[in-house]
C-alpha cells in the first residue's frame, strides 16, 4: 500500500472480458469489464488482441501502451472474490 491506497499488484486477462486481479491488501479477485464497453475511453477493449494485453503496472490494470486502466480503487472495489 502506498500512503493507506490499495494496489494492483497482479493482472491477468481470462476469458469473458474478466480479469484476475491481486491487490497489495492481499485480496485477490475477478474483475469484470464488460459493463464498460460502452464508454468511449474503454472502446479499445473491444478489441480480442488489446484485452489480452491485460496486466498490472503503476498500481493499476493497464491494457495496450497503458493508454486504458482503471483506477485502483475502482478495481478494489468492483473485483469479486475469486471462485464467487
């Protein structure tokens, strides 16, 4: 954690535009993005081969030349808990 602010510390694409993500607080969950293609700052994930770039950086989900990510924050709080 970075001044009491949870991380992403780990990303992983999976199928069903979901990733698995690991936090700096230990918890580890799924994220689903498909709630978010509908929003032009998201488009780019509609795209197989950019989804599949999927993965943690700067405390975050980055997808591409990290041009898309989501905020840590939002991941934390919208990730379910893995095998739910």
């Amino acid at each position: 954690m970075c001044d009491g602010v949870v991380l992403v510390t780990d990303a992983v694409p999976l199928d069903g535009h979901r990733v698995a993500v690991r936090f700096s607080d230990g918890y580890s969950g799924v994220l689903d993005m498909a709630k978010y293609f509908g929003y032009p700052a998201f488009a780019g994930l509609n795209d197989p081969a950019v989804f599949a770039t999927a993965r943690a950086g700067l405390g975050t989900v980055l997808w591409g030349d990290g041009d898309i990510d989501v905020a840590p924050d939002t991941a934390r709080e919208e990730a379910v808990p893995l095998g739910a």
